[in-house]
C-alpha cells in the first residue's frame, strides 16, 4: 500500500464526516432544527451514524489492508502498559 493509497483511505473515511459536520452546522444555522432536538440529533450522529460509517468503509477493505499484527502488538502493549501504572 502506498503512502497515496493511504491517504485516499483516510480521506475516504474522514470526508464523509466532516462533511456530515458542515451539513449540520449550516442547518442549525438556518434554524431547521429545534435546540432542544439539537442535542438529540448529535447523540445519533456520533453514537450510531458515524461509528457505522467506519465500520463499513473498513470492511469494504481486504483484512490485509487494514490489519497489521505489528501495530496491533504494539497498541495492546502500550494499553495494558497504561493500565498497569
């Protein structure tokens, strides 16, 4: 995987939700929502929306692509590492 095909999956993982961000944000700012809806809608957003939206843009990838034993050796370490102190 190339440094550009790295790039390309982060942005097309990232994109997406900064483009939700600006969609809500120009909406709010025309008042089409409620304040009190406001909070609602941004729990939805964050807790079911956008965890789906990378679940599915990494498991439209080959699990070669987006697993690396080394890292994920070295993130474990480093978590229980910060547990134990």
């Amino acid at each position: 995987m190339t440094l550009f095909d790295t790039l390309w999956f982060s942005l097309s993982v990232t994109a997406p939700i900064f483009l939700w961000m600006l969609g809500g944000y120009a909406l709010a700012r025309m008042g089409c929502f409620p304040v009190r809806l406001r909070s609602q809608i941004n729990q939805l957003i964050f807790y079911v929306s956008l965890p789906l939206l990378m679940f599915v843009s990494i498991l439209k990838r080959p699990l070669g692509e987006v697993w690396e034993p080394t890292l994920t050796a070295l993130l474990c370490g480093v978590t229980l590492l910060v547990f134990a102190l």
